[in-house]
C-alpha cells in the first residue's frame, strides 16, 4: 500500500515543480487627475484608462490623483495622491498568483482574494523590508526618512523587517497597525503615538505642490539598483 501511495503522490510533486510560470500584466482600471508612467523605455507618459503597463514601470502621482489597478475580479491596487511607486511583475505559478510592486513613497491600498483554488498574494516591497498581504486587505504608507506604516483590515499580514541583514518576519492580524521605522524598529498598535501621516501632512506641507515635478525632473528610479 505505501508504494501505490509514494507513485501516487510523486507524479503530483513533479507536476507542481515543472508548473509553467504565466506572465500576467497590469491593467489600469481608473486613473485619477495626473498620473505618469515612466518604464525606461518611452520617457515620462500620461497613463490612461484601459492601459496596460508592463513589468519594471514607475508610476507617479500627482496632487488629488490616484491610480487604480485591477489584478483579478477580486485583486486590486490603488496608489494614492504623491506616491511613487515601481510595478515590478505579476505572474502565476504552483497555484499562486504573485504580484510584487516597490513603494519608493506615498501611500498604496491592496485587497487580494483567494480565487477558488488560487491563493492570491501581494508582495509590497520598501527600503527596509517587505508585506506580503496573502488572500488580505490592507493600507501601506511610507514616509522617506520616516518609515512605514502598515494597517491590516483583513486576512493575515506578514511583515518582514531587514535589521543588519536579517529578515524577521512577524503577522499582523485584522485591525492591527504597526510602525516600521528606518531603523528596522516595529511599532505596534497602541504603543504608536499619533504621528504625521504622509498623505495628511503632505496637504498641508507647501512643498507637497512641488513633489511631482521634482520627482518627474529627476532619473527615473531604478528598479535594478535596490
């Protein structure tokens, strides 16, 4: 019996382990006020409705502007007002759909839904470390200089902090919301004072007017040089 069961079985790790990877893209379902692309190809942009960026595209958003994508019926992205923000890839394989974005600054909102047999995973990348927001919803800000701010509204986060080149990785549960300082220090819940958010104090901060021309006039940012 356990050798019909070890033939059984082995075909199906096999089948799982030689699974093609499917390349998926990035559809823009609503566009917001000014909002460009910039995917080192073509220059700086104006996305549309409708569009379809391809892997490694910056985006920008300008004052009062937002970008929303659609991954799935049931999988979104939105990147809010004076954010920047690297599109990195989206793609299936052993029965996951990954998808994986870079948030230089700003503000992005993520829901992912498993789609029957298909977890649905969001990988958010930033300068000191990672959330993987796997079948969940939630709101990730990040602040240059200042940190990131992450709020969990549903499903189980994973936070991964970089602290001298090691990753600690921690889950952040519904209604939780955590600090990740520069540093690799996490902050939770009610030991976070109410601090500045970015996307509220950029309202009132006269240099907030500026952030997407000078973003936009400088390099674009370069997905290889993390």
């Amino acid at each position: 019996m356990k050798f019909i069961l070890f033939f059984l079985i082995i075909p199906f790790i096999c089948f799982a382990q030689s699974e093609p990877e499917q390349k998926l893209s990035f559809k823009v379902a609503e566009v917001k006020g000014e909002v460009f692309r910039n995917n080192e190809e073509n220059g700086w942009t104006p996305v549309k409705n409708g569009d379809v960026l391809p892997d490694n595209t910056q985006i920008l958003t300008g004052l009062h502007s937002s970008l929303s994508l659609d991954l799935t019926e049931k999988s979104y992205i939105t990147i809010s007002q004076l954010s920047d923000v690297v599109l990195q890839t989206t793609r299936i394989k052993k029965f996951t759909l990954t998808t994986e974005i870079y948030i230089v600054s700003g503000m992005i909102i993520t829901s992912s839904e498993k789609l029957q047999d298909l977890d649905n995973e969001i990988n958010v990348m930033f300068i000191n470390g990672k959330a993987t927001l796997k079948n969940a919803a939630g709101q990730i800000y990040m602040r240059k200089g200042y940190g990131v701010t992450l709020l969990a509204e549903n499903g189980d986060i994973e936070i991964e902090q970089n602290i001298l080149r090691k990753n600690i990785k921690r889950k952040i549960y519904p209604g939780d919301k955590c600090l990740l300082k520069m540093n690799g220090q996490l902050v939770e819940n009610h030991k976070i004072v109410e601090h500045e958010m970015f996307m509220s104090k950029s309202l009132n901060d006269s240099s907030a007017k500026d952030f997407f021309s000078r973003t936009k006039s400088k390099n674009s940012y370069s997905v290889n040089s993390r």
